[in-house]
C-alpha cells in the first residue's frame, strides 16, 4: 500500500462523539482505561488524488475519496500508479487534493449514554493545484460517506446528490473561477427569506502567478484574473446562491460585478457576525494585487435576493506590488464610546517564497473600518470607507506620542510596517525578500490593546540546516513578530508612561527552519488557564473563563 504526500492539505479533526462528565459537562478525553470516550477522525487531502479519513485512536483508513474528475485525467490519474512507475518528473508534480478543508459538525445530546453525537458531520474543500473543483460530503457515518456536490468551474456546472441542484448548463460565473485554494468558511446567511447554511469561498487561482516574474500590471476589469471574485453557496446541495466577480459594475443581481475585483482570491474569507443574531453580515478578503475588500450581506428579512449583498474596496495596494494569500484577522476595538475594526492583513509571494526580485518591500497592515458599528450601513446614503492607501496611514515606525491622536481620531485610516529585516540587519530595500506566508493571530492583551502576530520567512536568514552538495536540507529561516492593535503602540495611548520606543512596541520570537506558522493553544498551570503560542514567544495568556462548546465547528 501507498499514501501520496501531505503538502498543503492541513489535518483536519472531526469529532463524531464525545462522552461527557455529568457533573461539570466536560467533554472527556479518550485514555487506556476508557478509550471509547471520544471518535476522533484525522481528514486530510494527499498529492497522489485521494482524500483520507482515519480512525485517529486506531490509525485505521474509515474510507478514501478519489474523484472521478481524477480518474478521467489521463495525466491526474498518473499519481494514482505504483510506486515503480516511471512517471518520476518533478518538474511538473501532481498535487491531487492539496488543499485545505473545513467541517461543519452539529450534536445532539444522548442522555443515556452521556454522550455528544453528531447528528450532521459534513467536510468541505478544494483541490488547490490539482484542480479547481469544491467537493461537500456527508462523513456523518464512515463507514458509508455520502456525496453531497461538486462545484465544477470546467464545465461551470454543479452536480448535486440534491436532484434540484444539478445543473448542465454552463454558468459563466463559476466558470470564472481559478484553482481551488480557498479553505471554505462555513456560516449561516438569511438568503431569500430563508435562513441558509452556505459554504463561503474566494475565487482561486490564477496560473499566471507561476511565473516568477509575473506583475499583475496588465490585468484590466475586461480581462481580469481566473478566480477574481468570492462565491456563496448552499452547504448542502451546492447551489450558487450569490458571487461577486470581475466585470462592469453591477450590483442588482445575485451576479454581482465590480470593476476593482481583477485578481485572483486565494485566501479563506473572514465572516462576521455584527449583530450576534448567528447569521453572518461582513466578509473581508485581500487578492493578488494587493486590494483588501469588504462584502456587506443584508440578512434582514423582507431583502431581495438581488439586494443581499455590496461589496466594497477597502484598500488598494496594487502600486506597490503587494500580494496576501493570507485571510485577514480582525479585532474589535472602542474608543470614545465608538467601536471598530482593525483588520490586519500581510504580504508575501507564496508562489515563489524564494524571490529576492519583487520590486517593492511585503508589509504588515492595519486598516481601520468603522462601518462595521453603523445601523445604516445599507442606507444608500451611507458613506464607506474606501480605497485607502499609504499615503492614508502612517507608517509604523513613525508613530510617535505627538501623532498617535491621528489614528485615534481616524484621520489616519491605521498603520503599515515595512517589513525587511527577521534578523539584526535589513535585506536589500524594495526586493520583497522577507515574507508573510502564513496566518495571522490576534490576542486581547488588555482592554486597551491586543497582540498581533505575524510569522514572516526569509530565504536569506540561514537555518540550522542550510542546503550543501550532499543534502537538499532547509533554505531560510521564519521568526514571530509580535505587533500591537490598534495603534502599533503597546499600551494606553493616553498613559504617559506609554512607551513609544520601537523596541517597546514589536518583538521577534527565536527563528525556526524554513518557511513557519503561528497556532495557539491551551493548558492549565497552576490552576489557571493559559493560552501559548506555537512556537512560544515567551507569553502566555490568562483566561477567566473556560467556554464549553456546544457547537463545534469552525465559522
């Protein structure tokens, strides 16, 4: 037996059952003397065309899904051979199902056996470079996995276990979508009078970006990107419910076209649920041309289909060769009585993590919106914040306590942070050489600021395993750093004893081999309950409470 490589296709934990403790709820853990306490299964998509589930207490595959788009593919289907075939090139890989994917798992309480069960286990995803389908499918019993859809943007078609769904002919916004890198952000919308579980993805992947030397400067709104959009659809038949695309501005329609959106999406979608009533109402996302969006969804009830959602241009970024691959993080903030957004947002060519030739130097960006708190957002007299740039914000390194007031106020739109150096000394400016390629993490410190987490990756910085002439070893070096929201200061910009220093106001964990990550955990010491980071900076954070979920999945 054979299993393909792991590459870009994260692990994914569906828990089917959980016993819990009568007395405090608490979901137990599975030990030697009661190992049935939980089902626990590991999902994860392979280069060689198949997506596994496996029992995690025991190891055992429950079952394989290949699609049947990969057994048609003369070329796809190669990955499939045994390990003594001679299709060996690595100049052209195959990537199979190399993309991340999410679940939507929902329990019922089983009083007799003290147990969570799942009632509705469903597990989303894409194919990222081995294709450009999304596939839904019902895991709720592995032994026998149901189909549920396939989102082909080949054929722009939907094929559905729900007969209504299917679909032969073609839809031209779905045939404009890319690969399928997008890990799918699943939420509930009121959508048609009905309030509807959909799976929320951006457009994908441009080819065109496997050039090293590719700029998007000759992308235009009549010849745009593949996958320059963000589409919405029914999580459980995979109909197209709303999308918003490349095209002359169009907004009365559930096809939505907005001339600024030209480059691919590749990133997870943020979601926001304003108002707490469990429906999402903003989703924010960043392209390849350095743009940052918002999408406002009207979920009141009485909203035309064709009225449900606008989107908005944030900030623009293109000039200076800006690309996030990355979802952007976002944290509420107060000041004054008045609420807000920062959205943190970085860049980096994860196309090429390599290139030293970008043009411009990556930033780390912070982007106020206070629109989110306003009740008349959908008034069409409502004033949004648009199309921010540089020249809006202050650089990161130039606050100071005579010019925080600025952000404060909003008369600065947030703040960016160069980023060129990891190390002691910077790399050559405008070349792009240090880079953010994976996500961001946001932790409340205080009621006054939170912590805003960023690995960047270098190929300059060496590792303890720098490549020789005898081993392919580890090119570069990643490190945390550690920035301050809202106003790149660590502390109550209205305390005098508010440090300003630079060297107060970020800090860089210990670089680790190659290109990194940044998670968070939690433990208990000494009776309190903490929160680490993975890799550790050396903070650790307080909780008050212990939150006992009952609904798990990710939103």
């Amino acid at each position: 037996q054979q299993m393909g490589g792991v590459l870009h296709s994260d692990p994914l934990l569906v828990t089917l059952e959980g016993k819990y403790d009568t007395t405090t709820g608490a979901i137990l853990a599975n030990t030697t003397a009661a190992p049935n306490n939980r089902k626990d299964y590991i999902v994860t998509g392979t280069m060689q065309g198949l997506l596994h589930m496996v029992d995690q207490s025991t190891g055992k595959e429950a079952f394989a899904f290949l699609p049947n788009e990969i057994v048609q593919d003369t070329a796809r289907r190669d990955a499939l051979l045994d390990a003594s075939n001679t299709q060996t090139t690595t100049t052209h890989p195959y990537y199979g199902i190399d993309a991340p994917w999410a679940s939507w798992v929902e329990y019922k309480v089983n009083t007799t056996s003290n147990k969570f069960e799942a009632n509705i286990a469903n597990i989303y995803g894409g194919m990222r470079m081995g294709g450009s389908s999304y596939y839904g499918l019902n895991v709720k019993d592995p032994t026998d996995p149901k189909f549920l859809f396939q989102i082909d943007p080949v054929s722009g078609t939907i094929k559905s276990a729900t007969s209504a769904a299917n679909t032969t002919t073609a839809n031209a916004a779905i045939q404009a979508m890319g690969q399928s890198w997008s890990k799918p952000t699943l939420a509930k919308i009121r959508f048609g009078n009905s309030v509807k579980k959909v799976m929320i993805v951006g457009g994908g992947y441009d080819s065109v970006y496997e050039s090293n030397t590719y700029q998007p400067t000759s992308v235009t709104t009549a010849s745009p990107n593949k996958g320059a959009g963000v589409y919405i659809f029914d999580a459980t038949t995979g109909a197209l419910l709303w999308n918003v695309r490349a095209g002359a501005n169009n907004v009365a329609t559930t096809d939505v076209k907005n001339a600024n959106l030209k480059y691919s999406v590749v990133s997870e979608i943020k979601a926001f649920d304003r108002d707490a009533d469990g429906l999402v109402d903003n989703l924010y996302f960043g392209d390849l041309g350095g743009q940052v969006f918002r999408v406002d969804l009207n979920n009141t009830y009485g909203t035309t289909a064709a009225n449900f959602g606008r989107v908005n241009r944030l900030a623009d970024f293109s000039a200076l060769n800006q690309r996030f691959y990355e979802m952007p993080s976002l944290s509420i903030h107060e000041r004054n009585g008045s609420r807000f957004g920062a959205i943190g947002i970085a860049s980096g060519n994860r196309s090429f993590p390599l290139n030293v030739s970008n043009g411009a130097d990556n930033r780390i960006y912070a982007l106020y919106d206070y629109d989110i708190a306003s009740t008349n957002l959908f008034e069409s007299t409502f004033t949004k914040t648009s199309d921010i740039t540089e020249a809006n914000m202050l650089n990161w390194a130039d606050i100071v306590s005579t010019n925080v007031a600025d952000l404060a106020t909003n008369t600065k739109k947030g703040w960016y942070y160069v980023l060129r150096k990891t190390g002691t000394s910077n790399e050559t400016a405008n070349t792009g050489t240090v880079k953010s390629l994976n996500g961001y993490l946001v932790v409340g410190n205080t009621a006054k600021f939170s912590d805003f987490y960023v690995s960047l990756y270098n190929p300059n910085h060496a590792s303890s395993q720098q490549p020789d002439a005898c081993t392919g070893g580890i090119t570069g070096s990643s490190i945390t750093k550690r920035l301050c929201l809202p106003y790149g200061v660590c502390g109550d910009i209205d305390d005098s004893s508010t440090s300003f220093n630079p060297d107060d106001r970020e800090n860089n964990g210990d670089p680790k081999d190659g290109i990194g990550d940044v998670q968070a955990g939690g433990f208990v010491s000494g009776g309190q309950n903490l929160i680490t980071l993975v890799p550790g900076n050396g903070r650790n954070y307080k909780t008050t409470k212990v939150f006992q979920s009952s609904n798990w999945y990710e939103r």
